[in-house]
C-alpha cells in the first residue's frame, strides 16, 4: 500500500509523519490551515522533514480555508505558528508546484493502492473528491484523524478538525471511500505521560530531545486547556492501524456529519444501531420518515470504538 498524508502539523500530526516515514511508504505531505494558517503548516511540514532527514518525501501546499467557514485556528493548543515548543531547522527543500488537491489526483493515477491518511480538516480531500469525481472510485481508502463516537473537543459535540470544516467533512463521508474513522474517544488513550516524555528524551540524541521538547510543550497545553495529564497523540492512531492493527477494535457503521445543529454543527453521528454487519432498513425503522431515525444505508465507515 501507498500513504499520502494530509494535516496541519501540528504535534501530533509531525509524529505521524515519523511514524508513517518509518514504517510504510508515504508518497507524499499535503497542507491545510488547521491548527494554524497553512503559511505556517506547511512551514512546519517542511522543517519536520528536514529534521527527520526525509526530505524526499514531496510537500504540496494545500488549502488556506474552509469550504464554507471563515478560517479558525488552535493557538491555544499547538501555539501561534502550529508547532511551538521547539527551535526546527530552516528547510533546504522547497514545496513542489502543484497544489494539494491537483497532488492527491496526480498521486491516485500513480499508485492503485493510494490510501490518504487526513489529520487535519478535510478540506483538500474533499476539494480533490469534487474537482475529479472519479477519485473515489480509485482510492483504496481514508484513514483519518477527526470526530468522535463520544463527546467533542471543540464544542460538546464536534472534534476540531470536523468542527473547522463541517462541509468538507460532509464530503468526504459521503463519498462512498472505505474509511477509517480514529475520534477523540480512543485517540484520548494514547497517552504521552511525562515518564514517556522522559522514555524519548533519554534516547539522547538532539533529534529525540527536540521532539521530547515539542511533546512537553503540547502535553503543558492540552493540560491547561483540559486538565489532561498525558498528550493526546491523536493523529498517529490514523496511521498505527496499518503498523499493528491488532491494537484496536472497529465497527463497521453509518457516519453522517450534523451541518446545521445549533448545539452540534460539526458532529460525526454514528449509528451504532448499524454496527455488527446489522444495517437499518428504512422499513425496520420505527419512525420511518425521520432521517435522524433511519441514518442511512451505507456502512462505509469503521469506526475505531477501543484500543
Ligand atoms: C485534532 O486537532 C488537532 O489539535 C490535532 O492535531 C488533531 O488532529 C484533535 O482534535
Ligand atoms: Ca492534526
């Protein structure tokens, strides 16, 4: 199989990176704002790469805003530029001209086995999906980072990369693409503690201390912003699936993106009812006019439910 990561590094989204590099074939990085402007994730993207020695992977600048939104970022958590905590080494390797969205389609006509890996919000895949409509049909799968089975981060309801574009969520759930869905409610378990901060940092080298530097920092913030006492390494999870699948349990079920609640714009509803191979017809439906009782038909998602 082929990886194409797309995010917003961010902390979490740099130690997918290192942990994709390491294990399976990335082909390359697409950008999008997210935790930051996408001047300044693309400029961690890149400097993440020189750090990791991996500047052959190709970096492809993707979008500045959300398909309907106006742009927001999480200062509060990953600091002004995205990746604060650290001093990374200038770039030497430039981005390559094509933007994200035309980069993903250029990829998906190289490899019959692309899987794109989304950390971020979902706007450059799902621009991609739109711009080609024959994209879906190619891409082996999506195994992203966003929603949750639970509760949100953002908002009661809505985890941050869903919440930042809920349109392009919509999108991409809808696509009909196999995917895989890693929300808040097992990405919460993966927990950085301050021993296993210590654990990277005793590696010794000026590689792991700065990586041990920028998770302390991202730790520091999620515990003032939510009382956490470990980082969350959330995005990591979309890739480590593919690295020991063993570690978590899916269910197969319906997804569908909430767009206009007042309360819950941006939430990832899982029918659960539809878990276990058990798919809600219209006609078992107790209610069957009301399209929050009968989801959908499409099981197209698995969901990560533990680990
Ligand atoms: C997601 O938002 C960002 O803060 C992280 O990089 C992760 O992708 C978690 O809600
Ligand atoms: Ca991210």
């Amino acid at each position: 199989m082929h990886f194409l990561l797309d995010g917003d590094p961010g902390h979490d989204d740099m130690l997918t990176l290192y942990l994709a590099a390491k294990h399976v074939n990335v082909v390359g990085l697409t950008t999008t704002f997210g935790n930051s402007s996408v001047e300044h994730t693309t400029r961690n993207a890149l400097r993440c790469l020189q750090m990791g020695n991996l500047n052959h992977i190709p970096v492809a600048k993707g979008s500045v805003r959300p398909l309907v939104n106006e742009p927001r970022y999480a200062p509060h958590i990953h600091g002004d530029t995205g990746l604060d905590g650290a001093e990374l080494p200038e770039a030497t390797v430039d981005i390559q001209p094509l933007h994200a969205v035309d980069f993903i389609i250029e990829q998906s006509f190289k490899y019959d086995d692309l899987v794109l890996v989304p950390t971020g919000p979902l706007t450059n895949v799902a621009s991609a999906l739109i711009k080609d409509p024959t994209l879906a049909k190619r891409l082996k799968g999506i195994s992203l980072m966003g929603g949750s089975l639970t509760f949100g981060n953002t908002t009661p309801a809505a985890e941050l990369n869903i919440y930042l574009d809920p349109e392009a969520a919509d999108v991409v759930f809808r696509s009909g693409v196999p995917i895989k869905m890693f929300g808040l409610n097992v990405t919460r378990m993966a927990n950085a503690t301050k021993e296993r901060i210590a654990d990277i940092r005793a590696i010794g080298t000026p590689f792991a201390a700065t990586v041990a530097d920028l998770i302390e920092y991202y730790r520091m913030a999620l515990n003032k912003a939510f009382g956490l006492e470990g980082a969350s390494l959330h995005d990591p999870l979309a890739i480590a699936v593919f690295i020991a699948p063993e570690l978590f349990t899916l269910k197969k079920m319906n997804v569908q993106i909430e767009l206009n609640g007042k309360l819950t714009r941006g939430m990832t509803v899982c029918d659960y009812r539809s878990s276990d191979g058990r798919r809600v017809k219209r006609d078992d439906a107790e209610f069957e006019n009301d399209s929050a009782v009968v989801s959908g038909f499409e099981e197209n998602v698995e969901v990560a439910v533990d680990m």
